[in-house]
C-alpha cells in the first residue's frame, strides 16, 4: 500500500499553477494521473479526491481523523479562533451555537429584507451608464449579512463596515493567502503590512458594535455570542467573537455574491433558460412574495447548477491528524487531504455536457452529498448553506421579476482567483432597464 498517490513534480512549479490557473491545472492532472492524485505544495503535499467515493472517505471518516488545513490562508482572512479553523469539541460546541440563526424561521425572517434590498440596489444601479454584476451582488449580500451578523440599520455605519470588508478583502492578494513567507510586515511596510491595517479598521468597527449588542441585545447574530456562555460559565473572548464575525462577514457575502453574478451572466447567455425562468417567476404577479419565490423549482435549479459549473472554491482540504486510508493509499499525518469540489462537479458521468449550463439535471435526478458539493459536507459543510442558496433565490428572482438585463461582453467571463476564492473574469458588465410588464418593487 503506497503512502501518496501519483501526481505532478515541483512543489514550486505546482503551487504556482494552482494559484495561477487552478482550473486547467486540476483537470490536466485528473486527466493525467485519475480522480485521486497527489499535488506537492509549497506547504506540503495534498491529496486532491476528485471522485464521489473518494469524497465520500473523507466526509464520512470521524471527526477526529482532521485537523484545519488552510491555517496560513483561510485563517490569515477569517483569524486563528474562527470556526473553520477549530477542531474537536471546541468547533463541535460552536458550531452548534452558529448555525440556528441560519436555518427554519430565523432565516426565513429576513426574506423581505432580502428583496427590499435587491430593489434599492437594483434601482441604484440601473440609474447608471453601466454596473457590474458581481458589485452589486455584493452590496446586497453585504447588506444582508450586516443585518443579519451584527444587527446593523443606519445607513452610515452600513457604509462604514462595507468600506472596511472590501478594504480588508482587497488586501489581501493570492500569493500573500498560499506563501507564508510573505506574511511579514517588514516595519511596517509592504503588502502584508496594509492587510493588517484594514484587518485593524474592521475589529474598531467591531468592537463598537460588540459594546451596542452588549448594552441594548438585539436578536442578531452578535448579540448570540456576546451573550454565549460555555458550560464552565465562561463567556466567549474578544478576539474569538471578532474571529467568528469576521468569518461569517466573508464567508457569508462574498460568496453568494460571486455565485449571483455568475447565475446572472449564464440565464442572459441561453435564451431557452431566460424564457423558462421568467415564466415561473412572472406566474408569481409583479411584486412575487419573497418566500414564494425560494420554493419555485427552476429557480431552485438555476442556482444549483450556477454553483455546480463554477464553485466559489476548488477544493475543501483538511489536515490528516490520524493515519487514515484513502482507497488504496494510507495517508499519514501532516498530509493534506481535499475533496475536490471541481473536478467531481465536472464528471460527465454525474454530469452530461458538464461544461454546458444545465439547470435541468436538478430536476431529473437528485445528487448525493458525495456529488454535489459547493459548500463543502460531513461535519464541516458551510453552516449558512442554506441561507446562501435562499437569498440566491430571492435576490435572482426579485432582479429579474423588475428588470431586464443587457450584458456588455459577448464572450463569457472566466474564473479568476480573488484570494481563496473564485469569480467571474470582469464581474460580469451589464445595462439594466425596467421590465416592460408589470409594477416595478421600488425601495422606501
């Protein structure tokens, strides 16, 4: 039984193909060496499973058998105590505290915010020459996320906590996320330097929201973990609490953001899709409720299929802590091991014509956790799965019920790296104009 699989040589060479072109890079080694190949990083060495049953080995292995991986790169933007980078009974206990406000009524309470919000932005956007999908997108699912997270409602301290998170996300360039040699301030100099001033800028804002939530709770997120105790009666620290809002800040808009524009650029790029959508969406009247709208099932498929051709990120790793056995390799602590969102969303076996935006497929036939997986699975799939996919649905559907749109770039975007994360080449150009039929949803 070998210890690692086949795959490329050259940890320099390799690293700088996953950052540079992680796309063509993946799918030349599945092609090259099959679904389970070794990537030798410049970290370490990761074992990419890019097949439903090697997939299915890590998500369903205990717990215990992983550690966080991406500590130097994901944790450089989420911070050390976050939940994606905790472990055992500490991300178990805080798990369980995070994830209600994301699911059932909780979630569904903040429906109409969604909606309202898309029209306002909408609407701002339409009043110009030109907008960008994607920033759009973001200034909604930010919007929504401050609500939600922190509780936020005053126009000008919303204003405050975007600048800051677009700032810090900025910041933060790719090579600075995978080579820690970078990571130095250098007297307070350079790139690594300015992420940790915005990184700086972002906790102020929130240590004075944590002082609100402190004196007049309210029943968002950040009130929950001001108020959170353990069972020795502790409460949760500072640093863990700007740790956990800085996670669900990133994680929870960026995104959905990028998800939506890739979603608006491929139903404006097939018409047959276009017509269909809106036929459901139109059946709902002019002003659609938002909750009706997330139960509309070609909705539902859009976005599926939206998620499943470009997922926001390549791969899940997970550190091995516990020798453990994938397929016929045994893997030993300190290796990496990766479900590969992309390669196993690109089967043609699962997927026929995987290249072609389908929404179709999810309506033929449901697909296993083990082969569907934008938002990871097992024991650390995305706590806002949920949420993310219900204001996919809301903020397509109530854009599209109100306006027309007009992409500006005839080919098709492609997938670029912002850090950890992907997104559409441009961020998809358009015009916007109002709809011929129906009243259009204005904002207050």
């Amino acid at each position: 039984m070998s210890h690692l699989p086949r795959g490329p040589q050259g940890r320099f060479l390799t690293t700088y193909q996953f950052i540079a072109r992680p796309y063509e890079f993946l799918h030349r080694c599945a092609a090259t060496y099959g679904g389970v190949f070794n990537v030798p990083m410049y970290n370490g060495d990761v074992v990419m499973a890019g097949s439903p049953a090697s997939v299915q080995d890590v998500m369903t292995a205990p717990p215990e058998t992983f550690v966080p991986y991406s500590t130097k790169s994901i944790g450089l933007l989420l911070g050390p105590q976050s939940l994606l980078m905790l472990s055992g009974e500490r991300h178990r206990r805080e798990r369980k505290l995070l994830t209600p406000p994301f699911h059932g009524d909780r979630m569904r309470a903040y429906a109409a915010a969604m909606a309202d919000v898309t029209a306002r932005r909408f609407a701002e956007a339409a009043r110009a020459p030109r907008a960008v999908a994607q920033e759009v997108a973001q200034a909604i699912s930010l919007d929504v996320i401050l609500r939600a997270v922190f509780g936020v409602e005053e126009p000008a301290r919303m204003r405050a906590f975007a600048r800051a998170v677009v700032a810090m996300g900025d910041a933060l360039t790719p090579a600075m996320a995978f080579l820690p040699f970078l990571q130095r301030e250098l007297g307070g100099f350079g790139p690594y330097a300015r992420f940790r001033r915005r990184v700086a800028d972002l906790e102020a804002l929130m240590r004075g929201q944590i002082e609100r939530a402190r004196a007049a709770p309210g029943d968002d997120i950040l009130s929950l973990l001001v108020s959170a105790r353990y069972d020795d009666g502790s409460a949760m620290s500072e640093q863990a609490i700007f740790d956990e809002l800085r996670t669900l800040l990133f994680a929870g808009h960026e995104t959905t953001a990028i998800a939506l524009a890739w979603a608006l650029d491929h139903v404006h790029r097939d018409p047959g899709v276009l017509a269909r959508l809106l036929g459901e969406i139109d059946a709902l009247g002019p002003e659609p409720d938002p909750e009706r709208l997330a139960a509309l099932p070609y909705l539902d498929a859009v976005c599926k299929e939206a998620l499943r051709l470009y997922p926001v990120v390549t791969e899940v790793p997970r550190l091995v802590a516990q020798p453990f056995r994938l397929g016929e390799h045994e893997l030993q602590p300190g290796t990496g091991v990766a479900p590969c969102v992309l390669l196993v969303h690109h089967l043609p076996e699962l997927y026929p014509e995987p290249s072609r935006f389908r929404p179709e497929r999810f309506l033929e036939r449901k697909f296993s956790p083990f082969e569907y997986l934008p938002f990871g699975g097992g024991s650390r799939r995305c706590i806002g799965a949920a949420f993310a996919l219900f204001e996919m649905k809301i903020v397509l559907g109530t854009a599209l019920s109100a306006w027309q749109v007009r992409l500006l770039d005839e080919r098709p975007p492609r997938p670029v790296r912002r850090n950890v994360t992907f997104g559409p080449s441009g961020g998809v150009p358009l015009v916007l104009s109002a709809r011929a039929r129906g009243a259009l949803r204005t904002a207050a």
